[in-house]
C-alpha cells in the first residue's frame, strides 16, 4: 500500500496519524509528571526519548491524510473519560493509551512501513518497562524520597541530640541515620523513638546504624549496615521489602558487591579522615570518581565532609553527601544544613 491514495490507503494513514498523536500525547502527559511530581530525571529522560522515537514515524504524508471535521469518533466519548479520582488514575489511563496506539500502529504500519510495525512493537516494551519502574515508585514512596534527599545527617551521642536533628530537619534535612554505639539499649530504644517521630512529622525518612532489632522495633524507615555486619538479604527478609538497605562501602569491589546484593543505596568513604571511623584510611576522591561513573543507585560521599570540602567533592561527581560533625557541632544547625543544600548539584537522578 506504500505510495498509494486509495480510499484503503487514505484510511490506514488516518489511523497511523490518530495513533501516533494519541501515543505522543500519553508519554507527554505522564513526563510531565516524572519530571515535576516525582522529580525523576531519569524516568522523565526516558519518557522524552520515548516521544521522540515516536515522533520519528509521523511523517508529512500521514500528516496530510488527517481529516478532523470527518472524523466520526470525535462525537464520541465515555462517562469514564471525563473524570479522574487521582494521579495514580491518570499515569495507568495513560500509560493504558500509550501501549493501545502503539499496538494499533504495529498491527496497521504492517501494511505500509514494516520498519514503523518493528519499531513500535519495540517501544511498547519500553512503556511496559516504564510502567513498571512508575508502579514500583507509587508501591514504595520510601525510595522516592530516598532519591529525592541529597543531604544525610548521620548522629553521634549528643546531650543535645534531639534539638540539633530537629533544627537539621527545620532547615530542609529529609535523611537521618541515628548512629550510636556505646549507649545501653534501653536509651538507645528511647532515643531511636524519640528521633523517629521527629523526622515523621517533618517528613524525613529515619534510619537506624547497625541495629536491624532496633529499626524493626520503631519501625524505622531502613538500616544501614557496616562490612562486618548482617547481609543485606537478612535486613530485608526481617525488615521487609519496604524498608531501606544502606551499605558502607570502601572500596569498587565492595561497591559492587553492595550493588548485586540489593542494597537501596550505599556509603562512599571515608573521603577524608574522621574520628567517627578511627583507624580507616580515607579512599580520597579516586572513589567518588569511580562512584559517579559507575554506581547506577543512590549513593552518598561521606567522611569528614563539610563546608570546606564540599566543592571538591561535588567537582569529583557527588550530588549526594552524608555529614556528622558538619550538622552534629554546628552552632545554627538549621542555617548550616541550609548551607550545605545550598551547595550540593543535585536533581534526582
């Protein structure tokens, strides 16, 4: 049917075009909201990506066998098409579209561009992949959030924990990791529930070091773990599949063991020397290097980080940094963490 202008032809280019708006128009609406609901950059990257290999196919010739006032379908519409009862609604209805008309466009483009058919079948996989990581986003809100937080207070012992997290979290703090271990756990238990409600009403997620029994007990947001302690497939089989799994790491092979064996996000350091790991050599910034180019999920520098270094380390690739004397000894810690977002190159990548 390739180059022909029989009624048949005409008709099969006005379908090619109805589906090929209809598709680009899906993947728009649904960008839109990985980049400004979920600031996901790299969900709304491949949404773009996805329009354009769509747009790729809507050729001049399709265009002009458009025929809007004669188009019968236009009068028609369905009592559900007219509302939506929220956003999970309108990605799934759309996502739903997008995979119909690229359905429509395989079956059809057989006819006049095989290549279109090839092309289209493959990126209605995509959508399914797309959809996929959307749905795995809206079942766990945690790793969203996790994405979405590009400073990490981790605490030591303090007379004055509570109020110095709180002023941290006043100033735009969303990540702490309660850190403690010498304190009898009766304190500790005390302390971890004190500092769970804290960044609940603020919104932040709350990590506890070490401990899964005490992150299970005030059911914390996750865990992060040390090289000598539990495997991450034990965190996750006590804390669920849920919670958050953080790794220290020292080292590239460390790196991507934590990667295979599941972690949500791991350590990067020490960067620099630090009382808080007495004794550790500091990687330097050849392991942030290596970080940037090769870890593929969150990951934060860490190791007596604070204002003075913080340009290097984000020069080596760090958008991502954890901080314990930086927030811990700051006299305004509120202003401090201020300071320290003010600096960091994030988006949610």
């Amino acid at each position: 049917m390739d180059g022909e202008r029989t009624p048949a032809a005409v008709a099969v280019n006005r379908i090619l075009d109805a589906n090929l708006d209809r598709a680009r128009e899906g993947v728009r609406i649904v960008e839109e909201w990985c980049r400004f609901g979920l600031n996901n950059a790299e969900l709304a990257a491949e949404c773009k990506d996805l329009r354009q290999a769509i747009a790729h196919w809507h050729s001049a010739d399709i265009r002009a066998a458009r025929d809007t006032p004669g188009d019968v379908g236009t009068a028609l519409s369905h009592a559900n098409e007219t509302q939506r009862t929220s956003v999970s609604d309108i990605l799934q209805v759309n996502l739903s579209r997008i995979q119909e008309a690229l359905r429509v466009l395989e079956e059809y483009g057989k006819l006049v561009h095989p290549d279109l058919a090839t092309d289209c079948k493959q990126l209605r996989y995509r959508v399914y992949g797309l959809e996929s990581k959307l749905l795995a986003a809206a079942a766990n809100p945690r790793q969203e959030k996790l994405r979405r937080s590009p400073l990490y207070l981790v605490t030591t012992p303090s007379d004055t924990l509570l109020t110095t997290v709180e002023a941290a979290l006043q100033g735009g703090l969303t990540l702490v990791q309660y850190r403690d271990k010498h304190t009898p756990d009766g304190a500790r238990l005390s302390l971890a529930q004190a500092l769970r409600h804290l960044c609940e009403r603020y919104n932040a997620l709350f990590i506890v070091n070490d401990r899964i029994d005490l992150a299970l007990a005030v059911q914390a947001d996750g865990v992060h773990l040390g090289q000598e302690d539990a495997p991450i497939a034990v965190a996750r089989h006590l804390l669920g599949p849920q919670a958050l799994i953080g790794r220290s790491t020292h080292c590239p092979d460390e790196l991507q063991r934590a990667i295979a064996e599941g972690a949500d996000y791991v350590g990067i350091g020490p960067v620099y020397a630090t009382p808080t790991k007495a004794g550790r050599a500091a990687v330097g910034l050849d392991y942030v290097r290596y970080a940037a180019e090769h870890c593929p999920i969150p990951w934060y520098a860490i190791g007596g980080i604070d204002s003075t270094h913080l340009a290097d380390v984000t020069a080596a690739g760090a958008t991502r940094v954890a901080v314990v004397r930086a927030l811990m000894e700051a006299p305004d810690p509120a202003n401090a963490t201020r300071q320290l977002l003010s600096h960091l190159p994030f988006s949610a990548d």
